[in-house]
C-alpha cells in the first residue's frame, strides 16, 4: 500500500504543477513510513519538502496554499497527532467555502496513519476518524487495500475540499486479518494489490462489497475489511462485507439495499465505541432499515480505554470478537 | 516582589488606571519623530534589532513629515487616504447607530486605528492579499468596496453578498484582496504565511500580509506563523496592531508587560519594525519597506502598530467598566484621522473648511446607501433565501444535505 | 442561569482555598457572560484572574496546576473557541491519569457557554459535545436549570477527573422553549429557578425525568430540554422527557428503563446531526431495547451545516420540528 | 536569492552535508570557555538580551573549569555526575541490544546528552517538578530511580510499574520529580508552567522545569509556556535542548537556520540562556542561576542547551540515510562524559583506570538487573495482568468499563 500511495502522489504530481507534498520528515527522508520516497529527488525539494514539527502549521501552511490556487498534500506524521491541528481543520479548512459564500475554497488533503496493530502503543494506534465524521464540510476517506489507496488518494487530490485521507498503517506492507499468530503476508499476493502504473481514480462516496453474503451485512472500513472478511469465512455466517471506503461522504445507498435483503447488521471499527462512527451508522440502518431488522445491530470495536501497549491485542478488534457478534446476530431468526 | 515567609508569589499583570482613576501612559516612551534610522532592506536582522524596541514615526508635533521614513507621497494620495479612514469612521458610526435602532445585534468599529488598513491597501498590489481581522474595514474603503454590498451584508438583507451566513464585519471580498474573515480570532494569521509560500512556489511577484490583535498574538496561530515564515522566508507582512486592549484584558495580559510584541519577531530571526500606528505616513512607509523585502525575495517582516482602540470592543462591551472613560483622551499617539489632516493643511493641501465638507459629503453618502440597504429590508423584515442554508457547503452536495434541505422544505 | 453558576464557584472557592478560575475576560471585568462577576473583588486577583487569549495555554495551565494538586476552574470564553485547546483536553487531560498508572491526575473543570438562539452566527452557536463524549477518559456535563447548574458545577469542580462544563448560553438568563416569537420569560418563575444559597451537589451521571409520559421516550439535554417538554405540549403526545444533565458518564440505566417502558425513543440535540452524540443514543437504545421498540428511533438535531447568521430559526431544532418527530414515532403501534 | 524572471522564490533550508558528504559544522560559533559573563540572578531581562546569542562555556580544552559561570564543585558531587551520565549510556547500550533480540520493538537512547538531565536533577530539589523530553534518561539515574522498575516497564514485564499501558522509555514518577511522559512531543511544556503558577499560587518554594527538543519548538505549547510565563513571571526553567535534529530533519527546519533557540525567549522579555550542552559545568551553573532567579520571584528563564543527538532518534530510525555516517564524530564540543572525566582527570581526582573500571562495575549492575527482569518474562513471556486496560481512566470506573470489561473476560 505504501508503493500505491507512493504512486498516486508520484503520478498527480506529474500531472499538475500545483500538487505538492510537505510533512514532517516527508523531503529528503521520505517519510517515516516511506511513503513519499524519492518524490524530492525526482520533483526536488520545492515541491516535496520537511516542514517544522507543527502540525498545527502544516495544516495552515496547506490552507493558505490552497486558497492561494495550489492543491497541498500534507502528512501528518501519526492520526495521535493530528489533533494539534483539529481547530485549523474544523474552524478553517471546513468552513471557508461556506462562510464566504463560495469565495475561497480549500482543495487541500491531509494523509495521516491511523490504527493499531504494530505495537505503536497509546500514541501511534489511535483512529480519531468519528471527531471528523462529525465536523460538517470536511470528507473523510479511508482505504483498505492498494488499489483503492492509490485510486481514492487520486480523488481526493482532485477533490475541491479537504479530505482527510487516513492510512490503516497496519496495512502499508500487506493485508492483515487480525490473527496476529500467523505469518505475515504481502499484498503481492492478494487481487487488490496489484496497481495500474498511471492514473486512475476511485470515486469519494462510493463503498464497495468486498463479499457478498445474504444473513449479516458487515459494515467496516480499513484494516476491520481483513477481519470481518476473515470473520465471515470463521464464523460460517454467509456475511456481506461492506468497505466503505469514504466515511463522508457515505454510501447510504449500498448499505441500506444490503441491510433491506440481510436483515441484519454487525458494525466493525478500530476506534473506542462510545460516540464513535459505528455510533453514526447504526443510527442510519436502524432509521432506514428498521423494519427489515431481525436483531440487533451490533457494534465490535475498541474498547471505551486508551489503546495500551501491553494489551494490544487484547483492544485490537479481532475476528473472534467479530465472528461471536456475527453469531450472536444469526440467533433471533 | 518576593512573598511573606519567603514563599512564591503568583504576579498577576494590571493596567495603571481602572474606572474613576486617572489614565496613565507614562509607560509609552515615545521618540521624537524622524530619529529612528531606516535600514536599507537587505540588512541583515541582527542587525536591526533596535527597530523593535524603538518607535517609528514620521509626523512631528506641528504636523511636518520628518526623518528617513518620510517618504514622498503626493497630496492625492494624502487626500485619498484621509478620505477612506473619514469615509471608515462615518461609516463605522451608521452601524453603531443601527445597532442601537435594533437593525443589528453586533457590530465592531475600528475608530483610532483607520491609518492601517488604509496604508495596507495603498501598498498592496492588486493581486496581493490581505488576510485581515475584524478592525481592518479601513482597507476596503480605500479598495472602494462597494458601500451597499457592506450594508446589505451587515444588516443581512435579501442582498447579502454572503447570503446571510455570517455575522456583521465578517466580510470576504476576494476579488479585493481581502481575506474571508470568522469570529474565532487568529485562526487565519498563518494562511498569509502559506498563501505567501504558495506564490513563491509559483514563481509569482504576490505577496501576502495578515493582521492580527495583541491580545491575539497569545494564540498558536502567531507561533506557527512566524516559525514558518522565517523557515521558508515566506513573503508576509504580519502585523500586529497593539490597541492595548483586547476585550477587557489589557496589553500586559497579553505579553506586553515587560516587551514589545514587535520584539517577538526578533525571537524567530525576523525583522521587526515597531511604528506608531496612528501616523499614517509612518504605518505606510513601514509596510512599504516590508512590502519591498518581501518583493525582493528576502522573506518575511513583523510590524508592530502602536494604537489605541478608541471605543468599545464592540457593541456588546462597556469599556467603561474596566478602564477610565476617558483614557482615550489621553492617549499620547493622538487620532490618526485628526494627525493626517493636520499634515495635509500643514502643506497647505487641505483646510477646516474642506474637512467638514468632505465629512458632510461622505456622511450624505453613507445615508443614502444606508437607505438603499435598509429599504431592502434588514434581518427580520428580508433576509437571503433559506436554502442557501444547504449551499456552498461542498463543491457539490451529498445526500444529507439534499434530504435535510428537503425535510426542512426549502 | 448566571447566577447560580457565579454562586457554585463564589461557594466553592469560600470552601477550598485550591480553587481558582481563570479565562479570557474573567477577572476584573466577570466575564463576558458575567459568571465570575464580583469573584475577583471577593476573592482577590489571584484567585480570579484574567489570561491571555489562548485557549491551549488556559487548559494547559489548568492541567498544570491540577497535577500540582489545585482545583482550577477554567472558562473558555465560547465553546467555538475551545477547539485550540482540543489536543490538551484529549491528549494530556483524558489521559494522564491511566497512562501514569494513577501517578497523575487532572481535578480539573473547563467551562464554556455553548449553543445557538443568541444571534451568534456561525462562531457563537456551536454544540460541540460528540467531540468530547467520544474522548474516553473526559466528563461531559450539561445543566439545563439553575439548581442543577450550581449543583452540577459543584460536583464538576469536587470531581477528581478532567469535566467539560458546557453551559446553554440561551438558558442564562431565563428558560427558553424555542418559540422565539414569544415573550421572554426569567428563571424567576421557573421552579427550578429557586437556588439554595449554600453549598449541595447534584451527583454525575444521574439523568432527571423532567416530565414522566408513557408514549415516548424523549432523551435530551440542555436547551433542548425545554423545547422538548414545549413540544410535548404542543403535540398531545405522553411524553416522557429525560434530562440527561450528564453525557459522560450517561444515565444509561433511566434511558434503557424508560424506553421498555414507552416502546418509543426520540433524540433531541441543537448539535449537527452526523455524528452526533445522538448517533450514541440511538446506537445504545436500540442495542439495549430492540425487542421494545415499536417504531424507529428519531433524531431531531441541527442540520449538517455550519450555523448560519440568518438562518438561526431555520436551523434550530424547535418545538414544531419536535413534535413532528412525536406524532411520527407515535404512528407506529 | 531572486528568482529567475524576477519571481519569488520559495527558501527550503538543508543542512551543511549529507551522506556521502563532509560533515561541516562551521557555523556553530564557539567562543572560549569562561568569555561569557554571569549576570546577577536579578538583571532585567533586557539588559542581558546578548547571552541568547553567545555560549555559556566553563571547560575549556584542557578540562579546566575557568571564568565567572565556574561554580566550585565538590569532586564526589563531579564523580556523582559522571556516574549517573555513564550508567544512563551502558543502560541505553543495554537496552538497544534488547531491541536487537527483539525483546522490545522500540526504544529511545540520549547519547551525547546525559549531562543535561543529571544536572537538572541535581539543581531540583525534592518536591519540585521536571516535566522531561524522552531524552531525559539521566534525570532518574541521577535520583537512583530503581533499575529494576525501569526494565520492568521497558519490557512491559508482569511487574511494569505503569501496568502495560506505556511504551517503552515514556516514565511517570512523581516521587522523583519526573512527570508522566507521552508520545506525542511538546504537549507537556506548558503543565511545566501551570504547576509553577499553582507553587507561586500556594505561596509555595517549589518550581519546574520543562524540557522539549529543538524541533517541538515549533508545536504551539512552546508558545503558550512562554507568553505564561513571562506574564504571570511562573517560577520554571524553560529548557531547550538543541541536538541539532529531529528526526531526519535538522534544525533549520526548526527555525534555527538565521537565529538560536534562546533568542525565543529574548522575544517574550524573558531571560534566555545559551549554553554549552556537553559542558557538564556549564548546564550546571546555568540551570542553578535559572533556579535561583526562580526561587527569588523573579520568574522564568529559558535555556538553549547545544548539544548533538549522537545516535539515532530512536531504535526506529535510521540517521545514515540522511546525515554522514561520521557526522558525530565532527561535533565540535565532545561528548558530556569524555568531558567531565577530563575534568576530574585534571583535577587529579579521577583516571582512565578507574573510569574504566567504573564502567565495568555499571556493565555489571546493568546486566545483573536486566537478567531480573527478563527472568520475570518481556511482554510476549509474560505481561501485566489484562483487567489493569479498564483501570485508572477514571477514579471510579462507569459502566462502559465494567461492562466491556467483563464483556472481554478479565
Ligand atoms: C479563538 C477565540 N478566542 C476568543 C475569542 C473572543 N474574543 C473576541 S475578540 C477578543 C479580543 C481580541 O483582542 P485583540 O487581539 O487585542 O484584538 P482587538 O479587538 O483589540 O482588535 C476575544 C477574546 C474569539 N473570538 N476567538
Ligand atoms: C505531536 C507530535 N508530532 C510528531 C511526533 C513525531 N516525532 C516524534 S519525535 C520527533 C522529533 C522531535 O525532535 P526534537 O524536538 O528535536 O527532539 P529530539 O528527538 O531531538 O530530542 C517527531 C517529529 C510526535 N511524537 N508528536
Ligand atoms: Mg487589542
Ligand atoms: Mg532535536
């Protein structure tokens, strides 16, 4: 996922004089997860550059340059700290279009890694992506595999507002299911991780069905693809996973006619569940769906604590927990 | 300073006079105009230093233009600059005026501090920007903003440029070089730094300036800013207008008890000029050098203007509860508007008579405009169509907004 | 309202000598709002004082000086302008305690006018609550009376963990139902407009019925309140109306028994509907009562845009847009 | 520096060599040891604004301790020094090569910077507060925090005095002196600054100290501790730690290209030291004058520390891909340690024998303690009990706790 990423910011780059990558740590290092590699040497140092450790600033610096005219793609090195930065992104970034009555716009996008899983601790596991979800005139995106990094990290860069693009890092070196005993794979061998060299773009607001099932629709989005997937295949529940994708804007449309024909309904996020985004999307499937329901809608999700280092795999979501839930919800019939 | 039992003590900054004492500014050292040296633009700042301690002024006590920062501008463009800050303080008076009629329920004037905005503008090239805060309507008087779109946005009629979306003073004129402004203070400080860096990457001749309060400077926004700007030698002005008060907070509550706010500037390896913000020749020559540096490639220049706000914050607040009534009187730095005209008739440009008139003038102006507006029809009689509500938003907008739009009926 | 908040603290700091407030305007001037009026000419400057205008630095001086073993009460002038101290609040307050192993903690109260009806426009309007109640390890309160105001706030400030303190700005100076067309009306004749003059607490995490129904549950706080409890009025419908007064930690016990009982939930909040702290409401309800309900739960919120000048009565969620919600939910049996 | 077409252009900084080139610190200005002068604790702030720029140094090449910052220290308290600074590097030492064996996934080494925290602790006395970098390893091997508890929670052992909840190196010890760490970089400065208002607050003797790196400078805390602390004149020491990097990117990216990181504080009227951070002596004699100051009400102080992060940032990095290999070895003020032993040397108190010696004794008791706490089992072997996750976010834990606590089964 790292390469297709490295391959989007490469190919818009290429594309369009005005795109340009800064970060703490992105110019001559390329990245503490690699992802802007080589694009200083290739583009030079104007257009892919070190920034002073303020994520506060970075994001303002994109601002300014994007209503100037250009289209900044700023890293913010971990999602544990984009928050220096919140205000600039709720105040700012989401409300300039609106509030100048379409005078300024702010075609700027903020990748940042996000999740847990790689032994990063308290700070480098957190998902904030709910205290997104809620701020009205910001997108949120998020991937699960390489092709739809690249392909989403291309629209968003296209998009005329600011995306907030967040990185399963767990994700950057292979597909990960959650059963952290096994052997670690390379996304070489899985179908989404081959990636067209040029251009293409995967549309915002579009989820996909990463498998069709007909008992439980499994909504998630991220690294919880790879454990609801491997949930369903454990559990023996015929699942239909949902990816979303885009967070906002959200696909309704998918999850509603898939909710209609299962009836049922399992929410699968990383992120602590209280107030969370699984709180959001149930309260759609119940409004829309709520007589097609034959059970409960379900959350899986981290745990209502900070994400503790020892106890990784004890917070982490797991296919366990996601496939009791799936079972749980084939039990009212 | 130490406390009883020789423990610590908390030291909690207070301004010289409060209400019923006796104003005091004897802690503004003011130099005589004309003395301070003005460095060639390429000097180094560690080799100016002293301009951030110092106070730059131009027009002496008999109104004549003195020293290396006077420059020579023409008495039309004097004229013109008295024009806009009259023009500004009338205009600042209708609304102060509506909003006692009930027509608004806010409003912020700028009185005593009009010198600024009207130099900003005449320095900035079209195609510069300014990324303003809400005490700089001087700026679009000078530009010729149009005076009802002003009014229609105040009084949010069905004309409201923004559609009824913001709060009065909150004005967005691109095309003005005038920043999109918001109520939260400083958010938008460090977009001039990034905006500016945007230009330089771009190969442009734009450059870009900010504005921001001295209460303000306290916010994360005015750090970063100037870290980014000395990092990359953005090509910003960033001003920092010095008024003395924030809302009720005076300067010290700010930092300014035992520094200049220019001298934060030093800190980050810029250059910083402190001028007295009520001499509109010295805030113009000043913004003009840092206009230069920042043409010529040689990065960022921070500007502190000595002022003083004259009336309330704005229409919520009763300056009289915390600061003497008539500490404005006593302000040494004068009114700028009055300081200008007497530098004008000094030259023999301009009379009491022509004064008064052009005031006639501009205020039979601002009426009739005002009737235009207010014949639209004021918040509460018109107002812009409910559905912009749902608008501009996003580029395009996504179902939520399509159903809630529809669910409300608009 | 106003003055049952400037009781709680003049009350407090008469107690304790380690409680101290501080925020923009406060001091010698009472704040804006007026709720620390007098408090500096009472207490002294040092215990009432005014800061710099920095929302991170007032939290982070707070934090400070709540490890050293005071109590703090900061006041954030407008709950628009808390977002610069976001990072503080999640990253150091939330946390402090659980990652120091109990080392530290952070007795700390942050309060802040919120909410709409004042024609503040875009930036003096916001209900920002979901991007707190989803931090784990914050309170989140929210009064909607004067006696719970002073109660509550008492509590706040004798709880030994970070509280975010959000006051209905529209209910300071007397009750408000939403029918902005009607005269206004003053705490005086409201029954919970009687304030003892002493010292009590109303404990955290206890909801108030403040109208017992049979039909609906109407789950709410704040303002909403009393919108809520006009449009039960209004509509005829046997309403049960819960006050929540806490979000963090939630009365989930009140919500789940009401709801078994009436069969029916509808949600009231002024914030943004996406991801709102409604979205938990009906999440949690719905897990919790699924076999009880007989129509979809509803959500009554703002719109999923900013809060704009003009429109102030268009994006309120008053009594008519309640009671719609009401003979709705009712239309199912 | 214009543009070609006489455009703007946009000024990224880079650094003097990287790999493959010559390492060139020409541009650290080294004035002799003993130069700088030692301003009374109560000199006004601006008539010392000059140490911002210059560099305290004490030892000069020969280890003598010369000139008016050279305070008489005992030799046991030197020897004590050294001894806490060489067992911070063979503890650092041990625990990279934990890393290595894969015990740990991350760790975070101080080489080249143990005088600075040794000194801090020596400076603090019992009750007042450091609120530390990751980098200050040696402030709790100065203060003989247990060793065993410090594997514990590096290995994240059954018996991790925090309870699993913490990666490695990020400490909490309040009976040390030493405030709980985090991740996230700068976000605790300004707490330094809220305690030593709360001391002042109580009429209290106790103060603070905050440390951040040279690159955090930029993250708004920065800013917010220091306008604090000069306006209500906080009893702290504000110390930054100038290594030279951040991670792969080195301190012009910072803001440290055309001026120093003391100068901030210049630029907030406060005193700011700069210091010379291998000269055991010098950061000694500059924290005690910021403590003294401090102590007498006088209020904040900051100190530049310059130094040079020896090693990698961390067990996660990398430095040769960005910096020469050998770039360490041309740092032109030596390693803290090989300073001081010549120094004690010197002073005919110390030899290269029982420096050795003492080197070995540490290996030892390093080695002895590790085995401990490997014998108690490195997270994967054993770890904290689980139910400790849903403790301590509250003082009382609510239901969601409870429930999801049982809900997991622990
Ligand atoms: C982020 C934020 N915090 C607080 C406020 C409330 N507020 C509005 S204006 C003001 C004072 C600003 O003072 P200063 O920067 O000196 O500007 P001046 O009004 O004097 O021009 C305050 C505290 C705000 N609007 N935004
Ligand atoms: C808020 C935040 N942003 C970014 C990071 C990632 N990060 C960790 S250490 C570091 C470099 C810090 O450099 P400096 O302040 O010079 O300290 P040093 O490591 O040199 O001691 C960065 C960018 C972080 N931990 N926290
Ligand atoms: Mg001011
Ligand atoms: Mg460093």
């Amino acid at each position: 996922m790292v390469q297709a990423l490295n391959s989007a910011l490469d190919v818009m780059m290429e594309r369009d004089p005005d795109v340009l990558a800064f970060g703490q740590d992105v110019g001559y290092f390329g990245g503490v997860f690699r992802v802007t590699d080589g694009l200083q040497a290739k583009h030079g140092a104007k257009r892919c550059f070190d920034t002073p450790i303020s994520e506060a600033g970075i994001v303002s610096t994109a601002i300014g340059m994007g209503v100037y005219g250009l289209r900044p793609v700023a890293e913010i090195q971990f999602a544990d700290y984009i928050l220096p930065a919140y205000d600039q992104l709720v105040s700012e970034a989401a409300r300039i279009r609106y509030r100048s009555g379409g005078d300024f716009w702010v075609p700027i996008t903020v990748r940042t890694p996000y999740g847990g899983g790689i032994f990063g601790g308290q700070t480098h596991s957190q998902s904030p992506e709910a205290v997104f979800t809620h701020v009205t005139g910001l997108k949120t995106v998020i991937p699960s595999n390489p092709y739809d990094a690249k392909g989403l990290l291309i629209a968003s860069i296209e998009d005329d507002d600011p995306v907030i693009f967040m990185e399963p890092k767990r994700l950057y070196n292979g597909p990960f299911d959650g059963n952290h005993g096994k052997a670690l794979s390379s996304w070489g061998q899985h179908p989404a991780g081959e990636v067209p060299d040029g251009y293409y773009n995967v549309p915002l607001g579009k989820a996909a069905v990463a498998r069709e099932g007909a008992d439980v629709t499994v909504i998630c989005y991220g690294t919880m693809v790879h454990v609801s997937l491997a949930a369903a295949e454990e559990s023996g529940v015929d699942a239909e996973v949902i990816d979303l994708r885009s967070l906002v804007p959200l696909d309704i449309d998918t999850i509603e006619a898939s909710v209609k024909k299962t009836g049922r309904c399992v929410i699968v996020h990383e992120a602590s569940r209280f107030s969370g985004f699984g709180a959001e999307l149930s309260a759609l499937v119940q409004e829309r769906c709520f007589f097609h329901l034959k059970s409960p809608i379900e959350r899986v999700t981290g745990w209502d604590t900070p994400y503790p280092h020892a106890f990784e795999w004890d917070y982490f979501p797991g296919p366990a927990r996601v496939t009791k839930a799936l079972l749980r919800t084939m039990e009212n019939n | 300073m130490a406390a009883k039992d020789g423990g610590l003590s908390l030291h909690i900054p207070a301004p010289k006079a409060r209400p019923g004492e006796t104003p005091d500014f004897s802690h503004i050292v003011i130099p005589p105009a004309g003395e301070t040296p003005r460095p060639a633009i390429d000097t180094a700042p560690a080799e100016m230093r002293d301009l951030a301690y110092g106070l730059i002024r131009v027009l002496d006590d008999e109104g004549t233009a003195v020293g290396p920062w006077a420059l020579k501008l023409e008495p039309d463009v004097l004229r013109r600059a008295l024009r806009a800050m009259m023009l500004t303080r009338v205009f600042d008076n209708r609304m102060f005026a509506a909003h006692r009629q009930g027509k608004v329920t806010f409003f912020i004037k700028s009185t005593g501090e009009e010198a600024i905005g009207v130099a900003q503008s005449m320095v900035l090239r079209k195609g510069d920007m300014n990324f303003p805060s809400y005490r700089t309507t001087s700026f679009l008087m000078e530009r010729e903003y149009p005076l009802l779109d002003m009014f229609n946005q105040n009084l949010a009629t069905a004309d409201d440029p923004l559609q009824g979306r913001q709060l009065p003073i909150l004005y967005s004129a691109k095309a003005y070089g005038f920043y999109t402004l918001s109520g939260n203070v400083g958010s938008r400080f460090h977009h001039a730094v990034g905006w500016a860096m945007a230009s330089a990457y771009r190969g442009d001749t734009k450059i870009a300036l900010a504005c921001i309060g001295d209460g303000t400077t306290a916010e994360n926004e005015f750090h970063t800013a100037l870290t980014f700007a000395t990092v990359y030698r953005a090509p910003v002005i960033l001003t920092v207008t010095n008024n003395q008060w924030a809302i009720s907070s005076f300067q010290g509550i700010a930092g300014g008890e035992s520094t200049t706010f220019a001298a934060r500037g030093v800190g980050y390896g810029l250059p910083a000029l402190r001028v007295d913000g009520n001499d509109f020749l010295a805030v113009y020559a000043a913004t003009q050098w840092a206009a230069e540096r920042a043409r010529a490639n040689l990065g960022a220049t921070v500007i502190e203007m000595v002022s003083y706000r004259a009336e309330g914050h704005s229409t919520s607040d009763d300056p009289t509860r915390y600061r003497p009534i008539d500490e404005a009187t006593h302000w040494p730095l004068g009114d700028p508007i009055e300081r200008l005209k007497g530098h004008l008739t000094k030259l023999g440009e301009w009379s009491d008579e022509r004064h008064e008139q052009l005031y006639a003038e501009l205020t039979d102006t601002i009426t009739e405009v005002y009737r235009q507006a207010d014949a639209v029809g004021a918040l509460g009689v018109s107002k812009p169509p409910v559905g912009e509500m749902f608008e501009n938003l996003f580029a395009t907008p996504d179902w939520r907004l399509l159903e809630q739009r529809k669910e409300l009926g608009v």
